[in-house]
C-alpha cells in the first residue's frame, strides 16, 4: 500500500524492532515457568514479537520466561532477512530494549548486515573500549573515554571459528538462539564466545558514540520501540478470550496460537491502512488530503478502538467491498 511508504524515515533505510511480552499459561506446559512478578501465583512464557517500519509484524518467537530475549532476536532475524531485504533497502537498523541487548548479539546481526541500535538501559555506564590502548590515555579526560583495550589477538586467533558459526546460523545449520545458549552456558573461558563478545564490545562502542552525538538517532529508536509496545497492547486485545491466558501447552501449539494472533493483528492494520487510504481519496481538496497524510505519519496506525472484537466475524467473498476506492487505486495513492 502506497500509504505505508509515509513511516520510512529515511530512503533506502529499513529501522525494525522487537519486544517480548509476557503470557499466562492456564495448563501445564514444559515451556512454562513460575514469576510472581509476571504471573502472580500461576505460570507462564514470553513471546518476542518482531515489527518493521510500515508497523507490520513479520516473525513472532516463543521462549520462556526465564530465557533472556538476546538470542532470539539473532534468530528472528535470521529467519526473516530474505523477506525484509527487498526492493532499494540498503541499510538495516534493528531496535529493542535492554532485554534483547548482549554484546553478542552486536557482533551476530554485524554478520547479517543489521546495525543493531538498541535502547540501553543507564547507557552512561557502559564500559567504552578502544582499538588500540594509546587510545585510553589520551582521551582520559573526556566523559566519553574508553576504559579498555580490545583483545585483538583473541578475535584474530578465533576469527575462523567465528565465521564458521556465523555461517551455520545464516545457512540454518543450526538454531542462532539455541547456539548462543549453548556457549553461554558452558565453561566461563571458552575462547570462541569470548572473542564474540569482544568483536562485539567493539561495535557496541561505535554504537554508543553515535547514540549520544545524534539525537535523531535516538529519536528514531524511541519511536519504533514505542510502535511495537503498541503492537503488544493489540496482541493483548486479540487474545480477549478465557482472560488472555494460553489454553494450550505443547511448544507447537503455543507457537501456532501466537502466530495466528499475529496474523489477526496484520488484518487489523491492513484494515486500517486500507480505511485510510480510502478516505484520502475521497478527499478532493490538495490541502486537505496533505493535511490528513500529515496527521497520519505523525500518529501510528496500530489502532483498535474502532475494532469490536466481541462481533460477528463473517467471511463471504461475495459480499460488496465497503470501500469507495479499489486496490489499485488505493496502491497507487500519490503522497
């Protein structure tokens, strides 16, 4: 839809997002953990939901509730890459919250060609780290200084193995997340995830310098982290029934539910932007038409207030189209 094009910040830039919420789980379920803080006194999972620049959501993940939302974001991303990377995109930006950031997972999407651009909880008391250990002299003074030296002859020495892992995960040898859990789970010193981190520590500088000197930068993070906390609070609506809590336990049939409630939520924005679209060409001033796209881009069109979940769902394909416009006429709509 032509209408979805006014949410690109920036031409050949895609800016994505993810954000994990939590979901109670009303039987037994191996996936499910106890969380008074979550849960209360019942038991439940985390779902990592995945948003791009139109607001569309385009991967959904189910872990539990104890599993940090890191690897999972590698692996969303993996999985859905091929898909998002179409057209003039150029550059990749990826956002999520505290939750989703390691220092790993910096180095993983650097190989999947994403600029990981998180939003860090108590950023200023991010340990800095320079290239070369002159660096950390000579910049002491500044508020900004790095505090250490990166261990270039771990990432040198361990460089082979890191591209052999890279390229397991983007061929889908095996899992990102269940990889990544594996090295963090084993022995503290093991020289490849060591050297991961370290590659990534790297990178994480680079990102912070460029987080504190650009505040558009920080603006645009903040914004698509807000549209995909939107999205969560429409997920809660879809799953109006029995009190938002899964009646199902089986990984497969949890991952089923959750997709088809991501599905639902898709319907409900392409609804919206279809509406929009529609209105815009009833519109035969210029000015106002503008004006209405302008309120539009500022705004988010994950909305819900004008949905009744509790109606009649019909599905005939024979019943006349309520809108005044086609497709191709809303498709083609000049903004």
């Amino acid at each position: 839809m032509g209408r979805s094009t006014i949410y690109n910040e920036n031409d050949g830039r895609l800016h994505s997002s993810s954000d994990g919420k939590k979901v109670v789980v009303n039987v037994n379920s191996l996936l499910a953990n106890d969380s008074y803080k979550y849960y209360g006194k019942e038991q439940g999972i985390s779902v990592n939901s995945f948003l791009d620049e139109k607001q569309s959501f385009f991967h959904v993940n189910v872990l539990t509730s104890s599993d940090r939302e890191a690897p999972y974001v590698l692996e969303g991303l993996v999985s859905s890459k091929h898909a998002l990377m179409q057209g003039d995109i150029e550059e990749h930006f990826h956002s999520t919250d505290t939750h989703g950031y390691t220092e790993a997972v910096f180095a993983g999407l650097h190989f999947m060609d994403v600029s990981f651009a998180p939003r860090i909880k108590n950023v200023h008391h991010q340990t800095l780290y320079a290239y070369e250990s002159k660096t950390t002299s000579k910049y002491s003074g500044s508020p900004l200084a790095p505090k250490r030296q990166i261990n270039k002859k771990l990432i040198l020495e361990n460089w082979d193995d890191i591209l052999r892992l890279i390229a397991s995960m983007k061929l889908k040898r095996c899992s990102a997340s269940q990889m990544l859990k594996m090295l963090t789970s084993s022995e503290r010193d093991n020289t490849l995830y060591q050297a991961f981190k370290e590659f990534g520590r790297l990178l994480k500088t680079h990102f912070i310098l460029n987080y504190v000197d650009d505040e558009a930068l920080r603006q645009n993070i903040q914004k698509q982290l807000n549209r995909v906390e939107l999205g969560q609070k429409l997920a809660d609506k879809v799953l109006f029934g029995r009190n938002g809590k899964l009646q199902v336990g089986l990984q497969d049939e949890i991952q089923l539910v959750m997709a088809s409630n991501t599905l639902l939520r898709n319907m409900i924005i392409l609804w919206n932007y279809l509406f929009l679209s529609d209105y815009c060409l009833s519109l035969d001033s210029h000015d106002e038409r503008m004006n209405v796209i302008e309120s539009i881009s500022t705004g988010s069109v994950i909305a819900w207030a004008h949905i009744n979940f509790m109606g009649i769902y019909e599905f005939n394909p024979v019943v006349r189209s309520q809108f005044g416009s086609t497709l191709k006429q809303m498709r083609d709509v000049s903004i």
